[in-house]
C-alpha cells in the first residue's frame, strides 16, 4: 500500500513537477534540517583532507549511518556542489569493510588532475562539511577462486587492492593461498607503501614489487611468472589493454576495474546508423543513433551540465518533450511522452525534442 502510494506521488511529482521523485520536490526544504540532504543520495561529513604525495590526497569521510557498507574493492559516486553546481566523480573506497564496521570512516585516495573540476577543489573542503555519496557499487571484489592471486596495479589503481588487503589478512584469506601484488607508478609516485609493508609483516603469504616502468619496465614482462594465478588489474587503460592481451595468449583468468564513460554504442546494439532532428531550445541539430545525447550535445558545444557521464549522478538529466530514446544500459526503450531522461545513458530512436 505505502510503495504504491509512492509509485504515485512519484508519477505525479515525474509527470507535472519535472522531478524524478516526489521526495525530490521537497529537497530545498529538507536541506534547511539536514544540509545536503539528496533524494537517491546518502551522506557523508567530511573528516580530512591530506596530502599522500605531491599529486595525491586521502579524503576521510564519514557516511552517515544508514549507507551500506561496501565489499572491499568496491567504489563510490562523490558528489559536492561547487559554485552552486553539483559535480560527481567516482572513486574506490580505500579501506576494507571491516575497518568501516570498527572506525564508521571509509577513506578515498586520489590522484589530484591539475585541470580536473572536482579533485583540485578538494582541499578547500573544511571538517564536518556534508558531502552526497552513492551506495557502494561494483563487482570488483575479492574473487572466489582457489587460486593464487596476482594484483596488478599502476598509479591510483592500488586503492582496491589496500581494501581488499586489508579485508583478507585481517579475515585470514591470504593464509589459505599466495597473494602477490605488482605496483607501478611514476619515480617517487608509491603511496600508501607503509600499509603494503605492514600487510606483508603481518601476512607471510603477502609479498609485493614496487616498480616503475622507466626503470623496471612494462607490466608484461612480469606477467608469465604468475601463469597459474588468477589475475586483478586495476590501473591505465595501456596497462590494462596489455594485461588483459597477455592474460588471453596464456589463457589466465583476468578481473578488472578501469572506471570509463560507458560505450556510445548500446549492447543491444543499433547496427544501422540513422539520424534524427533533436530540437531544443528553438534550435535544431542533426543527431545520430550511435552515440548518447550527451556526447552530441556537446560536440554541437551546447551547454550541458553533467558529472559522471556514466548514468549515476543524474546532473544530465533533463525533460524530454517528445520523442523516444533508448537507454544505452538496459536497451530499454522510453515512450514518447514527455519525461526525464539522462542524457549520458540515452540514444536516439526517433527525432526529439528536449528541454535543458
Ligand atoms: S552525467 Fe551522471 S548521470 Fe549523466
């Protein structure tokens, strides 16, 4: 009874207010009891801010009570509102479950890009301000196979593997079978090494290289060493295309993490390529049925606003007046009517019309 009276606030909140939700409605008032306070987001105070090397930073956070507590490896959406704009980026929670259920703080580890909009914006964040979070997603996890492991990672792409260390030695995973973990960065670029250390102290079964491709060179030479492990690669994408090539020549199970804009193509995939009139603000552009609304728009250098470009923050979302599109996630395809959509997540089917 109460899920179809929300179903139905919610359709009429969608249909005459232009908001996803009718908790959505009422968020400016909300927000004057609980600041940052998001329908579909949890939140988060901010406990620090640090500086881990020149280009990297741990951000503590402490979510509030009702999030649920990720699996080690998993990442979330971070949202914050600068300059009135709401910006989400997504990161891999850098400590284990355990440490969260004991400390209530999950910690992020970042690498600070010189002209990024969210990660140099960071450290002007003061203690206790509230941050918007997402619940923890991703399958990146501890696998469940018996094999040994190998952990392959470059820059940034250590954060899931100290969450997933963290969770195994202290649950006592890392005893039944060999762990070991190949760590590239730049010269002088190794974080969170005093952690790797104390993991292969207290875990004889841990053992770790700490490498640079300049001097120790690529990934690939290291690779046919661990034939017979199951391999986890978080890292660039070049380290990541030359894992996973290695991995398919000698036949080696291979899991990955590597946060990218989804494909423009969707799964269902849409082999003929046709083109549409999207309308909007008076004007009319050329689309096509191959690439999102968003990267059209863009490309038309039309002001649009959005985050994560990957459907999860909902900042593209906007009203589309009339016409159909498919979602690139799921295939799914909208009615004509007028209603929200993600611009990140949507393709063309017929022509449209959109209000940003
Ligand atoms: S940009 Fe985040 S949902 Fe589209």
């Amino acid at each position: 009874m109460i899920s179809t009276l929300k179903l139905l606030l919610d359709k009429l909140a969608d249909r005459f207010l232009h908001y996803g939700s009718w908790k959505g409605y009422w968020e400016v008032l909300m927000q004057q009891f609980k600041p940052a306070w998001r329908d579909g987001y949890f939140r988060a105070r901010l406990v620090s801010v640090k500086n881990l090397s020149s280009d990297m930073l741990e951000v503590l956070l402490k979510p509030e009570v009702s999030w649920p507590t990720h699996v080690a490896g998993q990442h979330i959406a971070l949202t914050i509102e600068l300059d009135g704009k709401l910006t989400t980026r997504i990161f891999t929670i850098a400590t284990g479950a355990n440490t969260h259920q004991r400390t209530k703080h999950i910690r992020l580890v970042t690498k600070v890009k010189a002209h990024g909009v969210l990660t140099p914006n960071l450290h002007s964040f003061v203690p206790n301000q509230w941050v918007n979070i997402s619940a923890p997603m991703g399958k990146f996890v501890w696998p469940t196979t018996e094999k040994p492991l190998l952990m392959i990672a470059g820059g940034s792409g250590i954060t899931p593997f100290i969450a997933m260390l963290d969770d195994a030695i202290n649950n006592a995973q890392v005893n039944h079978r060999p762990v070991h973990l190949l760590y590239f960065a730049k010269p002088n670029e190794h974080v969170l090494l005093n952690e790797l250390s104390a993991f292969s102290k207290r875990c004889e079964n841990f053992t770790y290289d700490v490498l640079t491709k300049q001097k120790d060179g690529d990934v690939e030479a290291y690779l046919s060493y661990f034939a017979s492990a199951h391999w986890l690669v978080c890292g660039p994408h070049t380290m990541f295309d030359q894992v996973e090539r290695c991995a398919k020549m000698i036949n080696v199970p291979v899991s990955s993490e590597h946060f990218a804009a989804l494909p423009v193509v969707s799964n269902t995939s849409l082999t003929q390529n046709e083109t549409f009139a999207l309308v909007h603000n008076g004007q009319s552009f050329t689309i096509d049925n191959q690439q999102t609304l968003l990267l059209q728009l863009q490309q038309a250098e039309q002001p649009v606003t959005y985050g994560c470009g990957m459907g999860i923050c909902h900042q593209c979302q906007c009203v589309k007046k009339r016409g159909v599109v498919r979602d690139t996630r799921t295939g799914e395809l909208s009615d004509s009517a007028e209603q929200l959509i993600q611009l990140c997540v949507s393709q063309a089917v017929t022509d449209l019309e959109i209000q940003l």
